[in-house]
C-alpha cells in the first residue's frame, strides 16, 4: 500500500494518537512533562543464519527510535511466530530456528542497554520476529524529525543495496537459470562480498548514531528502510515546519549491487526506491557539524557515513539530482 494512503486511513482511526514519522509520541495522561515515545515493526526471514536474522529484527526495531536521537531505550517487547510448517517437517529444527532468532533478538536488546521484558508468541506458516520498543523522556531527550533548516547538510549513516544483495545471494544459490545471468560480469567472490557487507550493516545498531545526532545539533532524521532512501526523504521532507527541498547527490551503495542493479530496473536502486532492511539514518545537521558526525562515527565503530546532499527551500519535496555519484562501498 503506498504510504500516503496508508497515513490517510491511520488518520481515520479513531483515538489513533499522534504518530510522528518513525514513532509514536504521545504525552504521558498521568504525568504530562513526559512523553511515551514507542515503535512497532516484525520482519520475515532474509538471511540464512537464524541467530543473524533475530539480531537484524532487533536493529531495525530500535533504528525508530535512534532516528528521533534516543539513544536510551526503556524496554522492548518481543513479537514472534513459529512456523507450523517447519514444524511438521521437523519440530527440532523449528525449536532450533526458533531459539537462535529469539536468542539473537535478545542478546542485540541487551547489547544496545535494554532488555526484552515480554511479548507475544503465535503459530503461523512463517517464522517471524519483531517487537514494540518504548522509552519515557522529556521533550529534551529526542529530536523530533522536523526542523531542517534550507542550508543543512543530508548525512547517511549505513549503505544502500541491502535488498539487491540479499537477492543477488538468493539467485547465485538457486537454479532459475534467467536470475543467474544477472549475475553475470561480476568478479569472482563478489556476490559473497556483497552479502557479507550487507549482513554486517543490517545488524549494526544505530545506536552511535543516534547519541552524536544531539552531540552535533541534528535538525532532523528518518531511517532508512522499506520505502528506499528516496522515499524516505519525501516523507522526511513532508514533516517539516520549514517549506524546504531535500536534494541527494550521491548514493554510497554496497559494491557491485548498483551494477547489478543496471540489468534489474524494478529494484530501482539508482533511483532510489530499493526497500533497505535495517538501513541507515538519514540525518539534516548544520553544514558545519557534517564532517565532524561522520568523522565521529567512523571513529567509534569504524564504519563510514556520508555526506549525500542538502536541505534547500523549496515545497516540502525530495529529489535525485542529476548525475548524481555512486559511491562503491
């Protein structure tokens, strides 16, 4: 479904709240200075590794609430289903699945100083995993995803193409003899490459991200994820106060998806539409603080970001420049 249709029917919910972007912010009904900031997302399986898929469920839960410069998580709830079909093709292998995922959710939580403390359990015919994270802060310990200022630089924190290299996995492995040959040109191990880095950026917390997002006065910020960083910077763009002009110069993209990419135009990488699983942070921070957010990053986890664009006046759009760079990371 769209995203501006989907936003039209929560609005038509009634007693829906306040959703502001990525999360939920709703002032505490008891203690008003408060506010409850929470967030909800569930994923299917992308890798092969169930451990790896429960810690990238868990990434990309959290990545809501760093987008906002919470750093600081209250607690998490786990949501989970269990597969009746793996469990009719073999009940030690579905508890085995079922443990590592959970087990990988779990251990991430308590890696980024939070804790599963419940949840809920179903039987579907595919494993899933996800969760409700919540933190209760004051208007001072978030940055709501709303004052861009025309000047501002546009960070991004973790690389494009995580889709496209999981697929290009899924192709190399498999028999469709048509998906193989999109393969084909690429240097040897490049497919393995390109997963590897993918699996290892999706199951990077955002957390350092999110703590230096207040350190160096961020205006603004979204994650990056289904919606492929384009449409994710309308949306962030839509948000603000200011009428201003998201414009993106360069893509830093893991190597060798965006020449795959050329032989799959419906993945859209290069223009900027590739849902990203666990991406990201989008960041608008003031020109002269850019250099030293990405340079800080790069420092503690020894991770790149990127200057991709600027915030310009204009009405509340996003756009691709023109010739923009692709960056091989």
């Amino acid at each position: 479904m769209p995203q501006a249709e989907l936003k039209k029917l929560l609005s038509k919910v009634e007693g829906s709240g306040h959703a502001t972007m990525d999360c939920s912010i709703m002032p505490s009904q008891k203690y008003p200075e408060f506010f409850v900031v929470s967030t909800v997302d569930f994923f299917y399986p992308l890798v092969e590794d169930p451990y790896l898929q429960g810690r990238i469920a868990a990434c990309n839960v959290l990545s809501d609430m760093y987008s906002m410069g919470i750093d600081t998580i209250d607690n998490v709830l786990m949501t989970l289903s269990v597969s009746d079909k793996m469990m009719e093709e073999s009940a030690n292998g579905a508890h085995v699945v079922t443990e590592q995922m959970m087990k990988g959710f779990g251990e991430t939580c308590k890696e980024a100083g939070t804790l599963v403390t419940g949840g809920q359990t179903i039987i579907n015919a595919s494993p899933i995993i996800g969760g409700v994270a919540k933190s209760v802060l004051k208007e001072e310990d978030f940055i709501r995803p709303e004052g861009a200022v025309a000047g501002d630089v546009l960070v991004l924190t973790k690389p494009l193409g995580t889709q496209l290299a999981v697929n290009m996995r899924v192709w190399q492995v498999g028999s469709d003899a048509e998906r193989k040959q999109k393969l084909e040109g690429l240097p040897e191990g490049a497919v393995e490459q390109a997963f590897s880095i993918a699996q290892a950026s999706m199951g990077r917390l955002n957390k350092v991200a999110a703590r230096l997002m207040r350190a160096h006065r961020a205006h603004a910020a979204t994650d990056v994820t289904g919606f492929g960083i384009l449409g994710h910077a309308q949306n962030l763009a839509e948000n603000q106060k200011a009428s201003v002009k998201l414009v993106l110069d360069k893509l830093p993209c893991i190597r060798h998806t965006s020449q795959v990419a050329d032989k799959c135009p419906g993945f859209k990488l290069k223009e900027g539409y590739s849902a990203e699983t666990s991406g990201g942070l989008l960041v608008c921070l003031p020109a002269e603080e850019a250099a030293a957010y990405c340079a800080a990053i790069e420092a503690e986890e020894g991770w790149p970001a990127w200057q991709i664009g600027r915030v310009e006046a204009g009405e509340r759009t996003a756009e691709i420049a023109a010739g923009a760079e692709v960056i091989d990371v």
